[in-house]
C-alpha cells in the first residue's frame, strides 16, 4: 500500500510565499541602510523608475499620501528623485527617479547579497518557472 503524499494547502503556501518575502524584504532594508536610505524610500526609488503621481506612488507604496510627501522630499534631497507638475494638471506632481537615483537601487539591488545567492542557486529551468509563477500571482495580487 502506497501512501498519497501530504496535499499542499493554499495556508501551506501563503506561510511559504510569507517567508521568502519576509527574508527578502530583511535583505532589501539593510541593503537600503547601507546606502542611507530606509526600506520605504528605496522601494520608492524603484517604483518611480518611471514617471508615477504621487497619489499612486502611495498605493504602490502602501501608504497615506502624506508620508509619500516625507520620503519623495528625503529623495529630492538627496538628489535621487524630481517631482514636476504634471503637463495635463498642475496639482498632481509626478515624481521620476534621477541618474544619481538610479545608481544606489542599483547599488542596492547589488548588496543584496542573501537574495543574490537564494536566487542564483535555482538552475535555469526553475529561474525560468519561478518567474512565471511571479508573473501569474501579482496581477491577481495586485488586482
């Protein structure tokens, strides 16, 4: 007699999923402090790698427009990120990440050396379903 093998819960998987991304998001934040930055104002650098409305950088962010206000103000110090008006409306400011911004997520990216070496130890083939699966979760999670 064959034993079925233990089903795999939806619960089994969000605890999975819950601490990979507890791991990373760890990596992610110190990897941001040794570069001057919090967690939340890297994340936002890597949002605004294109022109986003404040109001939907805080959605992103997952947060109140006001502390949106906070972190784009310590980035254009900084001189990481611009915000401009938008053409279409003058009230809606759109913030976009500069070179010298593009640089430490980069460098960010780079010193996270956890990620780098959980990621680079999978071979082609679950590199490959591993972003597919990503691909086929967000919008959902998004949505």
């Amino acid at each position: 007699m064959t034993t079925a093998a233990p089903r795999i819960t939806t619960a089994d998987l969000m605890a999975a999923v819950s601490a990979v991304s507890s791991a990373f998001w760890i990596d992610f934040a110190g990897a941001a402090g040794r570069h001057g930055l919090s967690s939340s104002q890297a994340k936002a650098l890597g949002v605004v790698t294109e022109a986003v409305p404040m109001r939907a950088l805080a959605g992103r962010l997952g947060c109140d427009a006001s502390n949106v206000t906070g972190i784009v103000d310590r980035l254009e110090t900084l001189g990481f990120a611009r915000r401009e008006a938008a053409s279409t409306d003058r009230r809606v400011k759109i913030v976009t990440i500069t070179d010298p911004g593009r640089e430490v997520l980069e460098q960010i990216r780079a010193d996270m050396t956890r990620a780098h070496r959980a990621l680079e130890s999978l071979d082609p083939g679950q590199r490959e379903s591993l972003l597919a699966m990503c691909d086929q979760i967000l919008p959902l999670l998004q949505g």
